[in-house]
C-alpha cells in the first residue's frame, strides 16, 4: 500500500488498527495501542496550546524507558514543537543546562529523576509547564491528571513538529543539533521516512526492536518512523545480551536498530547461550553510531545472516551512507555509500584528495546545510566550508567504487614523534581478542614524543588482568598492526565509561592521564 501524504503518523492507525500495540516494553510487557498513543498524543497537544506553546516553541522531557516517553514524544510532534529528550544520566548541573539552553517553555520527567530535579528550583520556576509521569514530584503537576483534563479532539492546525536532540557533550558543554523546521501538515513524513521503507522495508507488518535509551537520536527517529507506517515497537528498558535474544525470539522481531558494543556482548554469551533462542524472524538489523570491527561483523553476519545492514548519518541529517550486507561483504569496513548528500573527502586546506587518501569527510548539497547547533554560532561555522560542505567531524576515505570508509574521528588521533595515529584500527584488534569486553585507546603523555599509545582494557575475567595478558594484549596487536599503532602499555577496569547506547566517553579516561599537564596535544 501506497502512504498518502498524510497517513504517516499515528492517528491514521488508530482509525485502521486502534487495538493495535504501537508500544510494547519488553520486560514488563505493558502495551500502548495506537488508540492510546494518538489519544495521548492529541490531549498532551491541547495542553500545550493551552498553555500558550506556539508552533516552533520548546519542550523537554527526561525520564527512563518507559510506556508513556514515545506519547509524549508525539504529543509534542502533534502540536508543531521542537522537543529534545535528555539523557536519563544526566546530572541536576547537565539537565538544567539543557532546560535553559534550548529554551524549553515545558519539563516532563518521571520520579527516576527525582534527584537530578531536586535542585532545578530556578529552571523550573520559569516554566508554564511542569509534568511529573508515573508518580508525584514535588512543584509537578500529575501527567494523567493533566491529560484527562485536556479535550481529546485534534488541534486545528497540526503540522510536523521536530527533535531538537543535544551531543553528548564528551567534549565541553553539549549542544542542540537544530533542524528546520517547515510548515508540513502532520501525517506528511519526511525523509527518513521514506528511507526506512525503501531500505530496510519498514511497514505495518514490522516488529521493530529498541534496545537503547529512546532519548538517544538513532532509537528515537527510529521508533517515530516504523510507528509513521504503523508497525509495532518493542522496547527494552534496559540492554542486556541474553534478554535480547529472548526479546526476539518472543516477539518474532523483523527489524532492530544496534550498535557494535551490543554485537560483541551477544557475541560473547557462551554459546549455549547464543543457541537457545531462535532469531529467524530478523529481516532487518540496522547498526550504525560507531564503526564495527570486520571481525565482529564477519561472526554477526555468520550468526545472523545476510541480514545485517549499516548506515552512517548524524543528528545533524546532513548526510547519509548506506551498506547493504551484499555492500558491505564486497567492501568489508565500509560503513556504506552517500545516499542522501555528496560525499567529499578534503585535506586540512579543503581540497578534495585522492581515492584512497585519508581526510575529513563532508557532505555537500541541499542537505548540508540543513541544521545548526542551537545557541553557537561558532560550532555551526567550524562544521562547514566555505562551499557550504560540513561535517561530522570524522576522517576518513573513499575506494574506487564510492564506498567510504571512517578511520577516526579528528578529536581522537594521537600525534606521536609527528606521526599521526588514528586509534580506530587498535580498538578493533583489541575487541575481538577473546579474553577482552571493551577497548579504549588514545594518546597519553609521552615526555619524547609529546604522547604514546595507551590502551585502557575491560577484560572478560577482571581477576585475569596484570602484567601477563597486558604483554599478551601488545604481542596480539603487533601481530595485526604496525608498532606505531599498537599500545605501549596496557591498564584495565572493571567497566570503561560508556553511554549505553555504546558511545564511549574517552575523555573521562584521557582526563587521568593528562592531570598536571597545561596543554593537551591531542
């Protein structure tokens, strides 16, 4: 079936399959249908109307995976919003930030964030809006109170509201990535709409798993567009390897969305583990957010099958590539081919290199241009050329056939002796050796070479760590790589500090290393 322009929103199912589950969690197994979720949606509009919220206004909401967080979502979306779904991690500083920087006239938030709210007292007070969902907050109105209170009937003039969603701040203080927002009639879709179904076969029939934090971009657009053609969203309200599989397996799940950390931890279930549930269903799993291991994806591939598809894109929407699994096995390590955006690879001048050449990779046409980073002027501009190319700020190359592939993001790379180390390739070696779980390498200081590769390791077994696997970790890279990319030491935790949608905050480790240092040369 053919979407008109405007059916690709919820509503248009809640008239076609009202009892449908467009929710489900797959732990507790609470379901929202799509009666529910448009009736939420519709009342949740009204209040902010209500309240005064305009078209292009801001709301923010922070809260754990939970029923109600995508009928909140769509609530605003609904009434023509920009809205930002923060971190459920962040600190009562971090949140309060977010609330006064974008300018959020609206907060919902959950008793999970009771802490962190505790001490918004001034934020807060300067809201029209304040909604506290799934029990009582002190200074919050009640969410259910509030919506049952509100008229259920459409507003007038419903039009495409948009996700103003912030980095994740590793690096200074976060910013909202800002796109513009049009004046389309609500149900019309947008780009990506059309992406998911003509890619990855997105429709009414899909069973759609996410197992990240919804605030995060990837599982937030994602869950709105497989719920713009009316399939079911399966939601976990907390990754765990096993639980996955079994999630897939008891929801016959035909489409997931993951990130590469997520691959190596079902990878290293034992494997009696990985044998006892049956995933066949899958038809579709995306990954994306951080380039894979070839060796990681080689054994999803094997395990899986030809099932496995990746992208690269951003918040920003400036671009996007694409790599089938027949893409990706003819070109192992490319994280895909432009599809939306041209694709150019410059030196630190601007000019286009060579195939085969590393440099900054940028995308050029209509979609460049299409964001900025709420609030910073200066952040927009160091993302563009002059041409009106920007960039997400990785290196990277392009084969003979277009594909390209990431080497490492710029903020990353170690400068050694003058050579320039991008630490990618040692993070892909490391993670695959058998007795590791995760990997982080960056520079530390070097009092020759201004820095030296270090290696920070979780291994499986913690009580395995010392002197004899770090000489067994080194030996292993040497094998795979040249000396100067491999680790001169090697130190190891518990845990390394990463978001849980697999983005490692490598700063908090590199921050150890450089106390005492006036300058970073990194």
């Amino acid at each position: 079936m053919s979407d008109s322009p405007l059916e690709l929103y919820p509503g248009h199912w809640a008239q076609r399959t009202p009892d449908k589950p467009a929710v489900v969690l797959a732990g507790s197994g609470e379901t929202v249908s799509y009666a529910q979720l448009d009736d939420a949606a519709r009342r949740l509009a009204n209040l902010f109307r209500k309240a005064g919220l305009e078209r292009g206004d801001h709301v923010a909401f922070c809260m754990e995976n939970r029923p109600e967080y995508l009928p909140i979502m769509w609530g605003a979306h609904y009434a023509g919003l920009y809205y930002t779904a923060a971190s459920s991690r962040l600190t009562t500083e971090e949140l309060g930030y977010i609330i006064e920087d974008s300018n959020s006239r609206a907060f919902l938030t959950s008793p999970y964030k009771a802490e962190a709210v505790d001490g918004l007292a001034d934020q807060l007070a300067a809201l029209d809006i304040r909604l506290s969902v799934g029990g009582k907050l002190p200074g919050f109105d009640d969410y259910e109170d509030a919506l049952a209170a509100q008229s259920d009937a459409p507003l007038p003039d419903r039009s495409e509201g948009a996700a103003m969603l912030y980095s994740s701040g590793t690096t200074g203080r976060p910013k909202g990535v800002k796109p513009r927002m049009g004046d389309q009639p609500l149900g019309t879709g947008e780009a990506l709409t059309a992406m998911i179904k003509g890619l990855f076969g997105a429709n009414d029939q899909a069973v759609y798993l996410s197992p990240a934090p919804l605030y995060h971009s990837a599982p937030l657009r994602y869950c709105t567009q497989f719920q713009r053609v009316g399939a079911t969203v399966v939601v976990m309200e907390r990754f765990d390897a096993e639980e996955a599989l079994r999630t897939i397996e008891q929801f016959r799940v035909t489409h997931s969305q993951w990130v590469p950390t997520m691959f190596v931890r079902m990878l290293k279930l034992p494997e009696a583990s990985r044998a006892r549930y049956d995933v066949s269903s899958l038809e579709c799993a995306i990954h994306a957010a951080a380039p894979c291991p070839i060796g990681v994806k080689e054994q999803m591939l094997d395990w899986w099958g030809p099932v496995v598809h990746e992208y690269y894109a951003g918040t920003e929407g400036n671009g996007f590539c694409y790599a089938s699994p027949q893409d990706w096995l003819a070109h192992k390590g490319t994280v895909g081919k432009p599809i939306l955006g041209e694709l150019h690879i410059v030196d630190d001048d601007g000019n286009e290199v060579s195939v085969g050449e590393e440099g900054g990779v940028y995308f050029g046409g209509a979609s460049a241009s299409a964001f900025e980073y709420h609030n910073d002027p200066e952040k927009t501009a160091a993302a563009r050329m002059g041409n009106g190319w920007s960039t997400l700020g990785d290196i990277g190359k392009v084969d003979a056939d277009g594909f390209l592939y990431l080497t490492d993001r710029k903020a990353n790379m170690i400068i050694s002796g003058g050579v320039n180390i991008y630490p990618q390739e040692t993070e892909n070696v490391l993670t695959v050796h058998p007795k590791v779980q995760d990997a982080a390498v960056f520079g530390v200081p070097n009092e020759d070479f201004g820095e030296e590769v270090k290696a920070v390791v979780q291994p499986i077994d913690i009580s395995a760590a010392g002197p004899e696997l770090e000489r067994e970790l080194i030996a292993y890279c040497r094998e795979h790589l040249a000396d100067v990319k491999c680790p001169r030491s090697v130190d190891f935790r518990e845990e390394l500090p990463r978001h849980p949608t697999g983005k490692l905050y490598k700063r908090l480790l590199k921050d150890e290393y450089w106390k005492g240092h006036e300058t970073r040369l990194l």
